[in-house]
C-alpha cells in the first residue's frame, strides 16, 4: 500500500511513473491538491501509466481554490482513463472535497465504448448533484460489466490521513440525492450493479 501526497501538481507524471514501476502495488491512496485550475490534474492522468497489479485505487482531490466553481469542472474522461491503465482494479474510490453545485449544469453525454473486467465497486464522495456525477454514474453502469456495487454519498472530509471530521452540502439531501435517482432510474446498465445514494 502506498499512500501520496501529489503536491506540486506538475509532477505529477513523473510521481505516476514512478509509483507504477513499483512490481507488487496494489493499494494506491492519491491526494491531488488543486491550487490553480482542475486542468493540470486531467492532463497529467490522461498521461497516466500503466499500472498492471493495481486493485484498489483511493483518490482524494482537494481544491484550495472552490470558491469559483468555474475551477472545478471535471472532464470525466480522466476518470476513464484511470480505469484503462488499471486492468485488475477492483475498487475504485473517489473523493472530491468543497463540492460546489454548478449553475450551469451541462448535457450528460454517453462517453464511448468502454469496458472493464474486473471493476466491481465505485465509491464517489462528495456529491451534490452536479451533472459530471450523473455522467460519470450512467457510463460505468453501462460499460463496467463487471460492476456490481456504485455508492454516490455527499460526504468528504479534510485533507490530512489523521483528519476525522466529515462534512457534506445540504444540498444534496434537498435535490441533489432525487435529481441523481430520477437521472440514472432509466439508465441503460451493463450487468446487475446495485446503486447506492446515500
């Protein structure tokens, strides 16, 4: 198991790199601190290498500037691109913290063919609602056919390994948790994954 913290940004090629040379890793915990724009996190992973023992992938994207949610908007095909250069992943953890609810919520768009043969929980915190969520949660039911369990929760907690507060946005219980059933209830699905809105 190897737990990173990916600060600065920009080396964040070469820190992946590195951490898929190791043999036998198969724990990967990532904290990715955002300091200027989510851009510099999706180009790096859209570089990512391949990491051919990885299992089980925790990661932790911390934004120091959310107070302008035009910084914060995910392209979720870095996300895909994670599960490709990870062939035996079977876990997939994804924590976003300070979530903000975009005014301007964007069409979802069915991604492409992808598939997965051994992915078989995703975990996505820090939800609220926001249109790259309900995306990112139509693809993989419909192309990870080996799914079998997709936990949305709105709850994230502070950087750090020894932080014990959690925290969520209201507005997830208000809309946010009913907009994302209503939106996935005729969802096309691959196999017999359970979804899960906390």
């Amino acid at each position: 198991m190897v737990l990173f913290d990916t600060r600065p940004t920009y080396a964040m090629p070469d820190i992946l790199a590195s951490l898929a040379n190791l043999p036998q890793l198969e724990i990967l915990s990532l904290d990715v601190f955002i300091t200027i724009n989510i851009s510099l996190v999706e180009n790096s992973l859209r570089m990512i290498p391949p990491f051919k023992t990885l299992k089980q992938l925790n990661l932790f994207i911390f934004g120091e500037c959310m107070e302008d949610e035009l910084k914060f908007e995910f392209d979720n095909l870095w996300i895909f691109n994670i599960l490709r250069a990870c062939p035996l992943l079977q876990k997939l953890s994804i924590m976003v913290t300070y979530p903000k609810l975009h005014a301007n919520q964007k069409e979802n768009k069915d991604l492409g063919m992808f598939s997965h043969n051994e992915l078989k929980v995703i975990e996505l915190g820090g939800c609220i609602g926001n249109w790259y969520e309900i995306e990112f949660a139509m693809n993989v039911l419909k192309y990870v056919h080996t799914l079998e369990k997709l936990i949305m929760s709105p709850f994230w907690k502070e950087p750090g390994y020894f932080s014990s507060s959690w925290y969520s946005n209201v507005e997830w219980f208000q809309y946010g948790r009913e907009m994302v059933r209503e939106k996935l209830h005729c969802c096309e699905t691959a196999g017999k994954a359970q979804l899960v809105l906390i």
